[in-house]
C-alpha cells in the first residue's frame, strides 16, 4: 500500500480526523480481514492485545463471573424454597430473621480474620454452608498459583506478541502482502525478546501507579468492612451487611475515580511505545517509553477521539454477533492507531527528538 497517497508534507495540510485514519485502515485491511482477525484471536488468548470494548476477562463478585453459584449457599433451617432468604434469611416469612454465625462461631471468625487463617474459617462455616468452606479452603493455594502462573504467562509470552501485533499492524499499513504473515505475531520471540520483556514490565509498572488510588480505597474500604464483618455475620438485621457492603463499594468507587482521572492521561503518554519498539527493534524499552512521551504530546486527545470514534462499531460487535465481531474491530482500531503513528511520527521535529526516520524530510526529499 503507498502509504503516502493519503499524505503531503505536514506543514501543508490540516491534521487527520479520526475519520482519515479509519479510512487509511480500510484501505489497508482490504484482502487481510480474515488474516487480521486470526492473529487478533491468538494474540487475545496469548494477552498480547486488549480487545476493543475492555474484552479482557476479569473474576470478581462487582463484575457477574465469580465462579461459583451464589444461590447454593443456603442454611439448613431454610430450604432453596419460597419463603427462604438464602445465605442471610430467617426460616419463614414474617419470622424473625436468624444470625449467619452463633456469637461463639463470630468470635472464632473474628480471630481467623485477624490470623488470615482461611483454614479456620473453612471450618467455621463447614456444616452450614459447605460451597462457602470449600472457597475458603482453597482460596490461597488457587489465589497464589493463579497469580504465578498469570504473573509468568504476561512476562514470557504477552510481552513478545505485544510488540508482535504492533507489528503486525505496521505491516498491514505498509501495504506488503510478502511481510504481512502470521507469524510476525511471534517476531519478537526471535528478536529483541528481552527488550520487549523489559518494555512491557516498565509500561505495566508505570500503569500500575496510576491504579494505587483505586487500590487504597479498596484496602481502607476492606479493612472497614472486615472489621466489622463478625458483628454483621452474628446480627439478626440483614441490612447491616448490606450497609457493610455499601461502604466497601463506596471506598472502591471513590478510589476509581481518582485512578481514572489519572490511568486516561498516563495511559494515552505511553500508548505508543509498543509500536516504537515494533517499528524499530533497537530502541530499548526506557527509550521507547521517553519517545512515545514526547511524541504524543499535544496529540492525546486526537488519539483519545480516534478510540472513541469507535464506540458504535464495539457496541454493534458485542450486541449484535455476541462479542465475536469485536476480533473484527480490533484490528480495525489498531491498524487506525498505526496510521495515526505514522502521522505523528512524521510530524515530529527532530529539535524534539532524535529518533530514526521521523525527520518529514526523510520520507519527502
């Protein structure tokens, strides 16, 4: 594809709109959809690219998939009939509700918490509420294994086929059938592995500081709500635990507002630094991480409006094919994202960075 059939040199035309780029992306796409939307289903599986519309898997009670049915935790005293109140119900209704826990039992579950010995409280809740017991028992073998075994999955193996579907992306843009292949996905394993490994712990790093107000509402809403837990769990009024909740929510919600107002700005910085990398496999990760900070400068927003201006095509791809569409559009927004790199990069000066091939005069002398 000549790339530059769309271009004149930067002092002569107006910036693209999110309209140019996803029009130079259709273009591109042209005889690789099918190609495309293979490699974004690999590089889903493998955490090598986020899919349009948040299509990353998450386990969480807030979020609907927590892996087990909260409906087959029942007390004894009141069967899963009409009439019962599930895990915090009283036997009849009009009958006074009955405590989760004896004040004996609460006390024990106090002194598990504050010991976070999971075995104890597995034992606490064993005869009444077994589905309960058995999440408690496992909790921190399933909890530590699961995160070693993500943590190694997202250094070793995401960190190679980011920069891999970046240049996939490129690859596509450039418009040669030769060098548009499967297996650039897994370029970065043959080459540059460890600068990849190296850029993607940074950029995660750097992302992960902008999570820390989310995260303190979440410890200062837990230690209120467990603190407050045993008492809830041997009260005869369900709504305390309701209310327990509610603070914990609150605290969480708190927290993700500042992280949100902090990750969006942060995020957009960095976002180019896995397609530096792609485009030239010398540059280390910090450098890549400094190049992408200049560039993007004045330019967030623009890439901002370039993501959004996909909202449409994300919703119609998760209502109307259930979410397999949006394999579609993600090559569609990223290789809308390449083009808007090209443009950028082009129009940086090299009296703001010193940087292979971004000198305008490189590409129209």
């Amino acid at each position: 594809m000549n790339y530059n059939q769309y271009q004149t040199p930067y002092y002569e035309t107006r910036p693209r709109k999110a309209a140019d780029f996803r029009r130079i992306a259709r273009h591109a796409l042209k005889g690789f959809w099918w190609l495309a939307f293979g490699v974004t289903i690999v590089a889903a599986i493998l955490g090598g690219v986020t899919l349009s519309g948040g299509g990353s898997v998450s386990i969480g009670i807030s979020g609907g998939n927590f892996p087990f049915d909260m409906s087959e935790i029942n007390t004894p005293e009141t069967p899963d009939v009409e009439g019962s109140v599930g895990i915090i119900g009283g036997a009849e209704e009009g009958a006074p509700n009955a405590p989760i826990l004896t004040p004996e039992k609460a006390e024990k579950f106090e002194k598990a918490l504050a010991d976070f010995d999971f075995s104890a409280m597995a034992e606490i809740f064993g005869d009444d509420y077994p589905v309960l017991a058995l999440i408690l028992s496992s909790f921190v073998l399933l909890f530590v294994l699961g995160t070693v075994v993500a943590f190694l999955v997202y250094i070793f193996v995401s960190s190679p086929v980011k920069v891999g579907y970046q240049k996939f992306c490129l690859n596509v843009l450039d418009g040669k059938r030769s060098s548009v292949t499967f297996d650039s996905l897994f370029d970065y394993f043959r080459r540059g592995y460890f600068k990849s490994i190296g850029l993607n712990l940074c950029h995660s790093f750097l992302l992960w500081l902008t999570r820390l107000p989310a995260l303190i509402g979440v410890i200062i809403g837990s230690v209120q709500f467990l603190g407050t837990l045993p008492a809830v769990l041997a009260s005869e009024t369900p709504d305390a635990l309701i209310l327990s909740w509610l603070a914990f929510a609150g605290w969480s919600l708190l927290g993700s507002l500042v992280t949100l107002c902090i990750y969006i700005p942060v995020s957009y910085t960095y976002s180019m630094a896995h397609m530096i990398m792609a485009d030239y496999s010398n540059v280390g990760a910090i450098e890549a991480l400094r190049l992408s900070r200049q560039m993007m400068r004045g330019n967030k927003w623009r890439l901002f409006c370039l993501d959004f201006s996909f909202i449409g095509w994300i919703l119609l791809a998760i209502c109307c094919t259930c979410g397999l569409g949006v394999f579609f559009i993600t090559p569609y927004q990223s290789v809308s994202r390449a083009a808007f790199y090209h443009e950028i990069s082009n129009r940086t000066t090299p009296e703001d960075v010193e940087f292979p091939s971004i000198n305008p005069e490189d590409y129209f002398n």
